[in-house]
C-alpha cells in the first residue's frame, strides 16, 4: 500500500457533465485537468477542479468515505461513490483517456452533479413502510432472535442511500413508477427481520403492486452499482420466493403464474416448452392455461409477431404443439429430484453472505433450512446472499 | 477442442436456428461438440427463484454429466441466460464443501456427483479464450467489410462481474466487440449495447418489457447499424421475434435485423445464409446480406 500512496501526482482530465435548469441552457460538457496522485479519488479531483477552475461547479459530499453517501455520480458511464473510485482505475476504465463523469440516471437534475433524491429514491423508501411494525406483545426486555437472521439483515442494512442502484436500474429506466432496487431491498430488511408482524401484508402489497416485486428485470445493474454489497436484486428475488413458496400469494402481474408455469413445465419435460409457457403465464398453470380469457387476450395481442413467425418458418407447427423432451429415464431421474427437494419441510438455503468461501475463517458455518414464515421467528430468514441472484 | 456441450432450450425451440448455426461451424473451427441431451433446463434464474436447492442440484447434474464426458477440455454453452443462471449455481456449489455433499446426496440417486472446478463457458468466451482472435481472423473467408455490426450482450453474460470473472485483465464484457473486428466488421457503438433487452418482464410488464427492447433497437438505427448481433436465444425473441410489437410500443419503425452469434462467425467463415438459418428471422436480414450473391454488404 505505501509504494501505491508513494507514487507522484500524474495528471487526469475530467470530463464533467454541466446543466442548470435555472439557466434555462441546455446541458453541456466542460473538461478540466487536476493533478494528484493515482490513488486519489474522483470526488478529489472534481474538488481540485471546483477549488482551481470553477467554483461554480456542483457537487454533493460530505465524508469522503464512502460512509454518508452523499456523492453518488456515474463514472464512465456506471453509477458509484466519487469518493470511492480511484483516479487511475477510472482512467483506464475511460473510452479516450478522459473520465467522464455525469450525474446519477433516473432522477431530476438540480444542478451539475447534483440530483434530486426527494424526488425519487426517498418517496420509494417510502412507499415500503421503512420501519418495524412489531409483534405484539411487545416484550418487556430484548426480543430474542437467531444471529443467523440479523446477520441475513444486516446486508441490507449496509445500505447508505447513495442512489446508485436507482440510477443504473434499467426496469425503472422504461417504468419510473418502479419502487426499485433500494426500495425493495429496504423491504426485504423488514420482511427478512422475525421480529416484524406483517410478513404477509407487506408482501402481498407488493407482488399485487404492478411496480412491484415482479416488475424487476432481472438485469444486475443494481447488484454491480452497489458498494456496500447490498445485492438489491438478490434481495427481490427473495421476496418473491417468500411470497410464492411461503404465503402463496397469487399476484395481478403474472409472476406466480409465471414461476409455477416454468418450474412445472420443466418437471414434466425437462426442458422449457416456450408456446405453453406464455399462455399459462397469462391463463394459469395448465394445459387448459391458454383457452382461459386472459390467455386468448395476450394470443390476439401477439398475432402480429406470431404469424410473421410462422411464416418465416422460426415457429413451426409441431414446435408450438409438440414439446422437446429429454430421454425418459433422465426426465425420470429430474423428476425424483424435484419430488425429493420439494417434499422438504423448509427450503434448505445457502446464504453465501453469512457462510462466506470455504477458505474464509467462516467457512464452518454450514447452511441452514430457511424460508422461515412469519410464524417461526427462530428460525433463519431465507438466507441466500450476495452471490444469489 | 472437443467440448460437452449444453445448447439451451430455446435454442432448440423457439430459435433453432441457434442450435443449428452452432453445429454448422463448429467443425469449421474445430471444435468438436458432444452434446448434453440428457441434461434439463438451467432454469434460468427462475427455478432458483422458487428453490434455490432445485436449482443448485438440477445444474448441478448438469455439471456432473459434462465430467463424465470424456476428453472434453470444458463445457460449453450457447446462450448467455444459460451461463447466468449456470454461473450463479456454480458459485454456491464450489464455495461450500458441506452444501456440495448435500446436493450430491441428492445425484447419488443417479450415480451421479459433481467435483468441483468445472470450466464452463459461452461461445463468445470460448471464442476469444481458447480458439483466439487471431486463429479466427485467420479462418475468416469472407470478412464482413463495411458490415456496421451493433453488438447486443445482454445482461448474464457481462453482470454481476466479479461472479463471471469480468475484470481489466479478462474483458469479457468486450469480447463482441473484438470478435466483429476479427471477422472485419465495424463495431457500433448505440446506448443499449449492455442493457436490459426486457425479456425476463415479457409476461409481467409487457410494455415495459418491449420499451426496453424498442429503444435498443431505435438507438442502434440512430447509430446506423445494419444489425445487430447477440449470444443469448433470450435477447434474440424481444429484438427479433417482437419487434413488430416493439415497433408500436415506441412508436417509430425499426426493421433492424438481429443475428446469432454463430451466424455472424457462420457468415465470415464463408458459410451460406440459408446454412445458416437466416430466413427464419422475423425481421430478415436483407439488409445485412445480399441474398442474390451471398456476399456479406451493407445494403444501406
């Protein structure tokens, strides 16, 4: 560490992203070039070239150690704490040399670098009941609790509301009414915590949320932007596993009829059936899935795209009708699998974030049964960490 | 390079002409397929959803399967949900020695058991990882001169990094870049290159879900691509099969054909369009190749 902190002072250039809506000018980009050590931080470059070149230029921070979360900006076109990304990493990270530097996405600009948290991330934390609505009866001393499930917890409590996963996420991109990956992780703090009495009633309000649950996409941008390892989309995935395998909610959106669909399309073939799969997404999980009215409705929607592929030979007749199967005795063989993990009483879990690798000092921990319901506060919360999706 | 090979479903379903295109140029790069046609579904991220044992133990037969294949160097898939969700169960299973005895528990039914280390790559890592871009430039016999190729990646194959092993020193979230330059291509560079191209949101939000894939495409016209070119099935039915839906949600014409990733390799290495299933694309690649000739050019 002392030889990269004895390096000299090289110089960056800076390419920031300038807009102030007062100015009634359009946005513009302005470059400054600092001088410090390659271990320094972004936020101290843009602090040297405030000091140096324009005072004018806006910027929001406070510790400059990644602790308040104050100076969320995208480098390079990826969201993360200024004070927490190194000049030369940044710079080899650039396009043509220069690090460029923006304000974090999906939020209302108020100046330069600076962007309007009130606006978006603190109206969806919320909208999540962002506190413990506790079991009665209260106890009279400290509730008592497996350190399993507050360690589970404590993964998303690390999160420091910097924005950086509302900035990056694609699902609220194209939906801005999405509650989003910090929100829902925030959720999942309180659905995960066995001290909380409406396990149910919060999960159910958001599976029925058509900017729910099921309203992610999938796409990691928030498990990358994060720098405390929160792993926002892990955490949404977990509650949907709650709310599907524990409280057996049937949501408005399609997400439990998607899930049961696809899990028991690959029981009974091993592989996915896609033309059956949309139908009993829409109509329910059968083969009489696709003659339901919500089923015939999505059909009508899709004749356009269906019929150029029919024509175009990709969808063929025996394809849509007739599914590809393994060999008999594999399907069989997948089958006792699934007969066998399914008839267990709780879903057995691993919770990479409280086990760690087998070469860490936790590496004895073994994994525990989860999929705790509300009614079982000793047990451990569906622990699956950060290396879950 | 004798490889056990995982295709994917939808490779086999819904886009054959994945599956297809793959065993066409496989021996032209000599790579010698041996395909898992015992093995079932990834799950691709939504049977670990509802289980994450299920999951966990149905790939991992699928790995235990791919190391009795005998002198295979890796696995190999074509699909890069396929190597998300593979990815994520694979993590779990090689950090942890006591949940790896459970879930082979589990396959010893079968006689099965998985070790762990298995290497398991997609085809575009395996392209530029093991074959090389050099050997491939060199087996290039119709360079795609003057093609604008925009790549599509799409999301399992380039996050989360650290689980895929993206870093400075393997920048695997560029591969489709540099393989389009060996093939002689121009790379087109458009804002939705490493989005989301809203497939897995298709029956939940399906406008949202076809916004995504609409802006993509209407990004990649902007820039002046002639097509783009994708590794996952995925990605292929929102850019391809729904782009007529697309068109509407977004509101402006598109007609940007979307190609495989072996069909992009299958053109250069001079295989025929029809080998290679481009006719059996919604939108058609009439842009990208003269269909009287054969001969790879922008039409445009």
């Amino acid at each position: 560490m002392a030889e990269v902190r004895d390096r000299p002072p090289e110089q960056f250039t800076l390419r920031l992203r300038r807009y102030d809506p007062e100015s009634g000018e359009a946005p513009y980009w302005d470059e400054h070039t600092v001088e410090l050590e390659p271990h320094r931080s972004v936020l101290e470059g843009i602090l040297q070239a405030r000091d140096k070149f324009d005072g004018s230029i806006g910027i929001r921070c406070s510790c400059r150690q990644a602790i308040c979360g104050s100076c969320g900006v995208r480098v390079n076109g990826e969201a993360s704490l200024a004070c927490h990304t190194h000049l030369d990493a940044a710079k080899r990270g650039a396009r043509d040399g220069v690090i460029e530097i923006e304000p974090m996405g999906n939020m209302p600009v108020l100046k330069d670098l600076i962007v309007d948290m009130d606006a978006v991330h603190w109206k969806k934390i919320q909208r999540v009941t962002p506190w413990l609505l506790a079991k009665q009866p209260v106890p009279e001393r400290e509730y008592l609790v497996s350190r399993e499930s507050m360690v589970d917890v404590t993964q998303t409590m690390a999160c420091i509301q910097c924005g950086a996963c509302v900035s990056d996420c694609l699902a609220m991109e194209v939906d801005p009414g999405f509650i989003g990956p910090a929100a829902l992780a925030k959720a999942y703090r309180f659905v995960g915590d066995p001290r909380d009495d409406q396990q149910f009633e919060r999960l159910n309000d958001l599976a029925q949320d058509p900017q729910g649950i099921f309203d992610c996409t999938h796409c990691f941008k928030c498990v990358d932007a994060c720098p405390k390892d929160v792993n926002p989309m892990g955490q949404i995935m977990r509650l949907r596993r709650i709310a599907i395998g524990d409280h057996h909610i049937v949501d408005e959106n399609n997400g439990e009829r998607h899930e049961a669909a696809f899990t028991t399309l690959v029981k009974e073939y091993g592989l996915l059936w896609e033309a059956e799969l949309l139908p009993r997404s829409y109509g329910g999980n059968s083969r009489f899935g696709k003659f339901a009215p919500a089923a015939a409705k999505e059909l009508l929607s899709s004749l356009p795209a269906i019929l150029k592929a029919v024509l175009h030979g990709k969808v063929t007749l025996m394809g849509a009708l007739k599914p590809h199967k393994i060999p008999k005795r594999d399907l069989k063989s997948v089958q006792a699998i699934y007969e066998k993990i399914e008839s267990r009483k709780e879903r057995y879990e691993l919770n990479l974030y409280i086990t760690g690798q087998d070469e860490d000092e936790a590496s004895s921990a073994a994994p525990v049964a989860a999929g705790a319901g509300a009614e079982s506060p000793a047990a451990p919360t569906s622990p699956e960490g950060s290396a879950n999706q | 390079m004798k490889v056990a090979y995982w295709p994917g479903c939808v490779s086999r379903g819904f886009t054959p002409e994945l599956h297809g295109s793959m065993a066409k140029i496989a021996p032209l790069l000599d790579i010698e397929l041996v395909e898992l046609d015992r093995a079932c579904c990834t799950g691709a991220g939504v049977i670990a959803e509802h289980n994450q044992e299920l999951a966990d133990t149905l790939n991992a037969r699928t790995f235990a399967l791919a190391q009795e294949v005998e002198g295979a160097a890796m696995m190999m898939n074509i699909c890069s949900t396929c190597q998300g969700a593979q990815s994520e169960c694979q993590q779990r299973l090689d950090s942890n020695a006591e949940y790896r005895t459970h879930v082979n528990a589990t396959l010893a039914a079968e006689g099965l058991s998985y070790e762990t280390g298995l290497t398991n790559k997609n085809f575009l890592w395996l392209l530029v990882e093991e074959i090389g871009l050099d050997n491939l430039h060199a087996r290039v016999k119709r360079p795609l001169t003057n093609l604008r190729v925009g790549p599509f990646y799409g999301c399992y194959i380039v996050r989360p990094r650290e689980r895929l092993g993206i870093d400075e020193a393997q920048p695997r979230d560029r591969y489709l870049d540099q393989v389009i330059e060996a093939l002689g291509g121009t790379v087109i560079e458009y804002a939705g290159m490493r989005k989301c191209c809203g497939f897995p949101i298709i029956t939940m939000n399906k406008e949202a879900s076809l916004k995504q894939t609409g802006r993509h495409l209407g990004d990649a016209m902007d820039a002046e691509a002639d097509c783009l070119v994708t590794p996952c099935p995925l990605c292929h039915l929102n850019l391809d099969l729904q782009q007529p839906l697309a068109e509407k949600v977004v509101g402006r014409d598109l007609d940007m054909p979307v190609l495989h990733l072996p069909q992009l390799v299958g053109l250069a290495l001079g295989l025929e369009p029809k080998e290679l299933g481009l006719n059996r694309h919604v939108v058609r690649p009439t842009s990208v190749i003269d269909w009287s000739s054969s001969v790879v050019a922008a039409a445009a």
